[in-house]
C-alpha cells in the first residue's frame, strides 16, 4: 500500500508541476533562496521521447482502428504516458535546486528531494563526473549521465528512495547547469554561517 501511495503522490507531482510550468511559476523558491537549474541537458531528449511516444500513438490508432474498444484503450495509455513524460521535464524545470541561509536544496524533478543543513557540509567542488558506480553512503543524481557538483558531509543526511527505503548519504554528486556560480554562492553561504556572531565566542 506505501508503495501505491507513494506512485499517486509522485503522479499528482507531476500534475501539479505542469500547471506550474505553464503559470511560469517555481516550486520552493518563495522564500528567497537561490534557485540553480539543472534541465539544460535533457531537455531535447525529453521531448524527443514524447514525440516517439506521439508517433507510436498514431501508429497504434492507425492498426487498431477496426477495434474501437481496444483502441480506446490503448490510445488512453499512450495520451497517459505522453503526458507523464512532459510532467517529468516540467517537474525538472519547476522544480530547481534551491540554497537559502541554512539548508542547500537538492532535488530531481518530483522524486528527490533532499534539504542538507549547511552545518553539515564538509566541502563541495565543481567535479564533473561522467560515470557513476553505486557505492552506499552516496547518491549520484546525473542528468544527460553527468554531474557537475559533489557535496562532502561531515555527518550523513537521511533520503528515502522512490519506493521508500531509508539510507543515510555522505556524498552527494548531482548536475547544475551553472555549477561554478552554485558552489560559489554555497561556498558563501558556509563561510557566513560559520562566522556568524552565534559561533564566536563570547
């Protein structure tokens, strides 16, 4: 049953991401964080996709236009899985990295979403990296089968995986567009943190 609720909330994500595309509006921007995209590289492979999809619907109404229940059918589904594909791209687009005075935002379109407290990082660079091998303790976020930028952690972050299962992440390697402005500005937001009047003594 989790796993059924956590496909509808993913689903209804998707959905809402595509009114927010269309309105041009950001989701978790409000506050006045820094917003950092990462949707450059796969943009085009997304709506190459969707034409496929398009074209692979045409083709079935065509073959299947002597069974109209089964056509019906069908062409629901395929309709269904256009738009699930642009509600994946939307959500990329709407939904950015966002870093704020405390928590640096890392998120992938509607299924990741993973908020680290800015005390809790060790380092971050600009790396890029155009292979990823699964390893525990790390979450390798690629678009277009790259990353831009790894987070070291002091101490590991709790993220819950599609179908919720619980690991804790030390490393975090994941793709901006602009990573050299991002591990600036976060590289900033650390020094500030560290010396703001709360940590010097008294």
């Amino acid at each position: 049953m989790n796993t059924v609720r956590r496909l509808f909330w993913h689903e209804l994500r998707l959905f809402a991401s595509l009114g927010l595309w269309i309105a041009r509006r950001q989701h978790g921007t409000t506050g006045g964080g820094l917003a950092f995209g990462y949707t450059h590289g796969q943009g085009a492979v997304m709506f190459g996709f969707a034409f496929v999809c398009v074209v692979e619907t045409v083709g079935m109404s065509v073959l299947l236009r002597d069974l109209p229940t089964l056509h019906a059918v069908v062409f629901l589904l395929d309709v269904y899985g256009v738009v699930i594909v642009v509600g994946q791209h939307a959500a990329s687009v709407v939904r950015p990295h966002v870093l704020d005075s405390g928590t640096l935002r890392i998120r992938r379109a509607a299924h990741v979403d993973l908020r680290i407290p800015l005390e809790t990082i060790a380092s971050v660079r600009r790396e890029l990296r155009m292979t990823h091998e699964r390893a525990d303790g790390e979450l390798d976020l690629a678009v277009g089968a790259q990353t831009t930028v790894t987070v070291q952690l002091a101490e590991p972050v709790i993220h819950f995986t599609f179908l919720g299962r619980r690991r804790d992440i030390g490393v975090v390697r994941f793709h901006a567009d602009d990573a050299d402005h991002l591990v600036h500005e976060l590289t900033r937001a650390r020094n500030a943190l560290s010396s703001s009047p709360e940590d010097l003594p008294a």
